[in-house]
C-alpha cells in the first residue's frame, strides 16, 4: 500500500483531519464581512469537510471545496447529503499549489491545518492572485507559543515543519505579503485532543492489530503516536493559530 493511501485511511473517518473545532470555524468567520449568495469561498485542503459544513450552514455564499484526496471529497458529499445547503458547495480535486481557477475570482479562502503541506509563505504566494482585491483570508497554521522552548520539541518541529515560528513572525510573512491583518487567535487545547489526536488516538490501537505483520505501517503509526506524545509533553509550547486578513494590495 501507498504511504497516502494509507494516510487517507487513517484519517478519513475522523470529524477532521487537523486540530480544530466548528466554534473556532464560526470564531474565525465572525471577522470576515457578510458574504452573499453572489461570493464565493474556496475552502483549499478541506479534507472530509469539518469546516466546509460550517461556512455552508452560517453564510449564504458558493463554496469550492478543494483537496487532492478524491475519498476525502467523497466523504465530505456524504457528510452534507442530506443538508438543504449542499446545492451550494461544489468538490474540486487539486494541488493547492497549482490552483486551477479563474484569477482574481475568490472572494473568501478558508484552510484550517493545510497550507503547511506547501508552505505558509509559498502557499500564500501562490493563492493571492486568485483572490480578489480586498478578499479575505483565514487560516491556521502551527505557531510557536513563546519565544523559548525545550530543544527536544524545537528540534522535533524544525524537522517536521521547518517554517514553524511564532505568531509576530507569521504576521511579518502575512503583511510583506500585501495581507492586512484583522485578527488572530491561538486554538485551545481541546481542538487537539477533541476531534483530532483522540480519535486518532483510537484508531492507531485499532491498527496496530489490523496490520501487525506490516512492519512499514506498524514504524508510521509509531511516528504518530511520538507526535501525540509531544503534544502532550510541550503543549504549553505550540498550538495552531487562526489568521484573517484582508488582501489590500501587492505582494513585496
Ligand atoms: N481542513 C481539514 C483538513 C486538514 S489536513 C480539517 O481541518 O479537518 C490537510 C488536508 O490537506 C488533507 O485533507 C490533505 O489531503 C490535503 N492536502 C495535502 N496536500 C495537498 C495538496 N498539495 N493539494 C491539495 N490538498 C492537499
């Protein structure tokens, strides 16, 4: 089996695939102005739809709901089958970094725990063109939560990530950028734990079983169970942080 296909089972069942929560989703909408039935959001990395659902359900806008995974885009059709607003949220199957849409078209761009799949400041790069001007943004992204920290966490997340930094710092990348910032805010513990690491949690026991003489798979579900660990250890340390803003002119 494919290291993402096995990936994309992991996680496919789970209410999300990163940390987050709906009342962050809503949290974060609250900063963004009203939306019409003529805007459109374009919700890149949405993986099974957590927050795709909760932009259908509290604002009136279309929503391009966009991820290169075609089960997660399937389960998220399930997810909003029986929703009165699914007329409203069309599925695309794309590399984010290589969006294919109209330039200048997006009103909205929303992407919770994805952009760092490409980079915050690539994928910034690469998606303001299709914004309009004056659109908006909001995203989160894994930050630093103070200026110091253990070497073991610090070393664990340059490896993995190597553009984690501190909030001030992404606000530095977002504003260079030609972003305005609105707001930000750091996600509680729970977003972690609730609909993420737990059930994660859980289905990494079940897998140990499921593929006991699969000893590629049993070394990445050891991989996953070190980061849970960490979290647990260093959480005081990082979280992920929702960023809105507002794209006001030209990058530097
Ligand atoms: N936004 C969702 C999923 C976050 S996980 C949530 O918060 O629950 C990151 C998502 O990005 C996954 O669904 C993964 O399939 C998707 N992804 C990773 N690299 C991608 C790429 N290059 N293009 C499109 N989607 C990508």
């Amino acid at each position: 089996m494919e290291y993402i296909d096995f990936l994309a089972e992991l996680h496919l069942d789970a209410v999300r695939q990163g940390p987050g929560s709906s009342e962050c989703t809503l949290r974060a909408l609250t900063h963004v102005p009203e939306l019409t039935a003529d805007s459109l959001i374009v919700d890149i990395g949405c993986g099974t739809g957590a927050s795709t659902d909760v932009l259908a359900s509290n604002t009136h806008a279309n929503i391009l709901a966009i991820d290169f995974l075609p089960n997660f885009l399937e389960k998220l059709k399930t997810r909003i089958s029986d929703t009165e607003y699914n007329h409203r949220i069309v599925t695309s199957v794309q590399d984010m970094a290589n969006l294919e849409l109209p330039k200048a078209s997006i009103d909205l761009i929303w992407s919770e725990g994805a952009i760092y799949n490409i980079g915050f400041e690539n994928g910034l790069r690469k998606w303001k063109p299709f914004m309009k001007k004056n659109a908006h943004i909001a995203l989160s992204e894994i930050v630093w939560l103070s200026d110091d920290r253990p070497k073991e966490i610090n070393d664990y997340w340059k490896s993995n990530y190597s553009e984690i930094s501190t909030v001030d710092e992404k606000i530095r990348v977002l504003e260079r950028l030609g972003f305005e910032l609105l707001d930000y805010f750091t996600l509680p513990e729970h977003c972690w734990w609730d609909n993420y690491y737990r059930p994660l949690q859980n289905r990494i026991k079940e897998y140990k079983n499921k593929y006991v003489d699969k000893p590629e798979i049993l070394e990445f579900l050891s991989l996953e169970e070190i980061e849970i660990e960490l979290y647990q250890k260093y959480k005081s340390y990082y979280s992920y942080a929702f960023f809105i803003a507002r794209n006001h002119s030209n990058s530097k």
